[in-house]
C-alpha cells in the first residue's frame, strides 16, 4: 500500500492553556476531501496547525513522509501545503499582480501567475486594481490564486463559499473540482453541506476538535439525521 500524501497523527493544539485539538489523526491522497462540523467544533484551527500557523502543537504533520510539525509557515508553504484562509486575508496596499507576483514572480513550478489569470481571467482584468477593492468571488479568485503559486501538494482552504453569492458558488465549486482532477489533494472545510458533498466523496466530521466520524457524500446525503447532529442544519431538498 502507498503511503499517503498527507498524513496527521495524534495532533494536539493550544491557544494559550485551551486545548483546542484532541488527537486529531487522519490520512488523504492526492483527493478532495471535506471537513465538516458545526462552528466552534476546531476545524480553522486544524487548518492553521497543519499550515504551520498555529504557535502551539503537538503531534505529528507529515507530507510525502516529511514531518512538517514545528516547521515555520514558509518551510510548510515550501514543502507543499497550500492555505486560503477563512476571511481571505488579502493586503489593501497590494494589488492583484502584486499579490500573485510577490509570492510566485520567480516560481518554476506549473502554477505562476500567468497561469492564474487563465484560471480566473476576470483576475486578469482586476490586475491592477487593490486586492480589497475586489467583489467577494473575485476576492476568493486572488486567495487561491495566491496559495495556488506556492505550488502546493496539498491545497487547504477554510471556509471557501462563505458569503457569496450561489452562482459565484457554483463556479468556485467547478474550479476546485478541476483542482482534484489535476492530481492536487485538498482539504477544504465547509459549513455548507451542499458544497461540501458536491466537492467530495470523503468527509471528515469534526466534534469538539477532534475526527469523530468519517463519512461518505452520499451517506451523509440521504441522512437528515446525522446532518442535524454534524452541523445542526436542516436536511438537504434532495435528502431521502
């Protein structure tokens, strides 16, 4: 058997003297796979541990069997783990070139910010225009562009659909989807189930930071139950 892109064993996280994340452990391969639970539940703070940005944790991170815990955010961003953050923290004094440029202008990889606009060409005609002074999609476009150029293995990203609008939605959902079929493994966190099953087959339940269940898409589709209990949502239209 292959060993796993992305591999977290027993990873314990700390804000001060809380302790957010109990054991958390699980494997994916080159895969979209969601992570799911209602808020509170330490799936943001799963995201920075494994990204590197979280000051306090334990445990272990390894991608391609390289143990990344411990390592700074750029040592973890250079060895593959890309990350788009809920919130998309994006710079008012940059613009969209300047974003992509300041963190992929010399990539050699396959992503580079040409690439990016023939991903997203509205970025292309925003390229000169601030980061901030974006619409909400189009601000969501220049996150994953920007984690995009890094190259990454393993693409992360927190909260991707949250606040826009359904059509913006469906289109962010084809991108990442084309992601997956390239070979890219993600891991993206969602409250909203319709996008997260959508995105992928495999889905990671989070409870009170830790893995307490994996699902499938069409499982957790067809039970109104288990998405009241997961995420205290009511029932997908289409749920059995």
């Amino acid at each position: 058997m292959s060993e796993p892109l992305l591999a977290v064993e027993e990873l314990h996280g700390y804000y001060g003297t809380a302790h957010v994340l109990h054991g958390v452990s699980f494997t994916m391969g080159a895969e979209p796979v969601a992570l799911i639970g209602r808020n509170g539940m330490g799936k943001s703070t799963l995201c920075l541990a494994i990204a590197g940005l979280l000051g306090s944790a334990t445990g272990s991170v390894r991608l391609d069997d390289q143990e990344l815990l411990g390592k700074p955010a750029y040592k973890v961003a250079g060895a593959g783990i890309g990350y788009v953050p809920q919130g998309r923290r994006l710079f008012e004094s940059l613009t969209v070139d300047e974003h992509l440029e300041i963190v992929g202008g010399r990539s050699k990889g396959e992503w580079t910010p040409e690439r990016i606009y023939e991903l997203f060409p509205r970025l292309a005609e925003r390229k000169n225009v601030s980061g901030t002074s974006l619409s909400g999609g189009e601000q969501q476009m220049l996150a994953i562009g920007r984690a995009l150029v890094t190259n990454p293995r393993v693409l992360i990203m927190d909260e991707p659909s949250e606040g826009l609008a359904p059509t913006i939605v469906e289109n962010l959902v084809e991108t990442i989807k084309e992601l997956a079929a390239g070979g890219m493994g993600l891991l993206v966190v969602e409250q909203n189930l319709g996008v997260a099953t959508t995105l992928a087959e495999r889905q990671l339940v989070m409870i009170t930071g830790s893995i307490a269940a994996e699902t499938t898409a069409a499982e957790l589709a067809g039970d109104p139950v288990a998405q009241r209990r997961y995420l205290g949502v009511e029932p997908l239209p289409d749920a059995a």
